[in-house]
C-alpha cells in the first residue's frame, strides 16, 4: 500500500539552511529502505 509523506514544518529564522540540509538527509536515507519509489523535496521561501 502507498504511504505519502508530507513535512509541513517552518524553519526557524536563521535555520533554513539547516533545516533544509535536515530534509535532504531525511530523503536521502529514505532510499536505504525497501518499497521507497521516489522522492520530491518542495522548499518554498518567502511569504504566502
């Protein structure tokens, strides 16, 4: 069955690129794992 995961985190002021480092680490070590298909890392900047 097909699991879908959403990060719907803000990073703090300052942290963004660690957090966006975080994320890419997450992603990547989800490959290590049997059944992962695919990946997509969504980092939007600024204010909606």
């Amino acid at each position: 069955m097909p699991i879908h995961v959403a990060i719907t985190r803000k990073a703090l002021p300052g942290k963004e690129e660690e957090f966006k480092e975080a994320l890419r680490h997450f992603l990547g070590d989800s490959f290590l794992h049997g059944g992962v298909h695919g990946g997509n890392d969504d980092c939007f900047t600024g204010q909606r």
